[in-house]
C-alpha cells in the first residue's frame, strides 16, 4: 500500500502555521480564486484541489490538531523559508496599500456620504491592485476599526478611518490643536508658564512620508 505524500498546507496557502481560523480562510479564499479553472492567467487544477483539502482540513479544529502534529513532526515546527517575504520593504508596500484603500473609502465618503459602501471588485479596481493582493490589508484594517464590512458584505471607512487618515496626511482638526497645546503647556511652582516640546508620534510621522512620497 502506498504511503500517502505529505503536503505542506501552510506553504500552500502562503501564510504560518500559527495563523489563526479567519487567516486560514482568508488565505484559502485567495489560493482558490488564484488557483480557479476561470483564471486564464493562474489556473491550476492540481493545486484547486489541494487548496480545497488544505481548508477541510485546518478549518477543522480536530484534523488540524493532528496535521499540525505531522507537521511537527517532519518539519521540527519551522519552515527555511517562512520569512524570506518578510522584508522591510515588503512591510512598506503593505503600509501604502492600507494608506490607499482608505483614501479611495474617503473620497467615496466625501463625494456620495450616502452611497459610500464599495464592493471588493470596486475597491480593486479604485487601488488599481487584484482583490487578492488586498486580502492582508483589508484584514489590518477592519481588525483596527478602520473600515467595516455592512450587512451585505461591501466596505466603508469608519469614523476612526476617516481621523487616522486626516492625522497620517498631517491633517489635524483645531480642537486637536486645542487639546495638543493644552497637554503641552507645564506650568511651573513660581506659576511661571513653559512650553515644552510637542510630542510627536514617530510611527504616524513615518506613515505620513510615505504617503506623501508616493
């Protein structure tokens, strides 16, 4: 009887065995409309298939339970190449994508406040990127609260969306300023008034270039 070949479903789907259940799916969603028969470009019957049994079987708590058991045991927990995508300019990109999908959700909020819901295809098609190239950072970003997905499954930006935006252009409302120069301003026991230096979020000043170099 032959032995059945092991299959890595983790390198499959591209992600880490640690990902959690909706990464999984997210992940699976991708590879199969990658992998589809009406993909011209990127269709593979072989792998549709894999991907199909890669999800029945980590979408199982108990099969993934004893996959990751096998998986242990043959790769000692650690994939070579797990982190080779994981370059600082790769994390960059991921950055301006975020910075992107939230700029096409603004304008669309501005311009039609009461028809700003996108769809994924439209959302695409605004950024100029495949759908499955915005899987991550649609992710990210309805994880922070940024966008929400309605009752029929399209996308907006969120209230949080619409100020982390204004603040990563360096945008900023006057109350803001207000509560800014408030928090800033010591005063000292000879009731002398000082003004010490503004404090600056370095990571929201770093997002901001690169928004503003693309």
């Amino acid at each position: 009887m032959a032995i059945a070949q092991f299959i890595d479903y983790y390198d499959l789907l591209c992600i880490s065995a640690k990902a959690n259940a909706e990464l999984v799916e997210t992940a699976v969603r991708a590879q199969l409309r990658r992998y589809s028969p009406q993909n011209e470009q990127t269709a593979d019957a072989t792998k549709f298939e894999l991907v199909k049994k890669a999800y029945l079987t980590l979408s199982n708590p108990r099969s993934r339970i004893s996959y990751d058991a096998e998986y242990k045991r043959r790769t000692g927990g650690i994939r070579s190449d797990s982190h080779r995508s994981v370059t600082p300019e790769a994390m960059r990109d991921e950055i301006r994508k975020r910075h992107t999908i939230l700029t096409v959700l603004y304008e669309r909020m501005l311009k039609k406040p009461q028809d700003a819901d996108l769809t994924g295809k439209e959302i695409s098609a605004g950024v100029g990127l495949s759908f499955e190239r915005l899987e991550f950072p649609l992710w990210f970003l309805r994880e922070k609260g940024l966008i929400c997905r309605t009752d029929v499954g399209d996308l907006r930006i969120t209230a949080e969306g619409v100020e982390w935006l204004e603040n990563a252009y360096g945008v900023r409302s006057p109350s803001a300023d207000h509560a800014a120069e408030s928090d800033n301003t010591e005063t000292t026991g000879a009731g002398d008034v000082s003004n010490s230096e503004p404090n600056v979020d370095v990571s929201m000043l770093s997002l901001s270039e690169v928004v503003v170099s693309q």
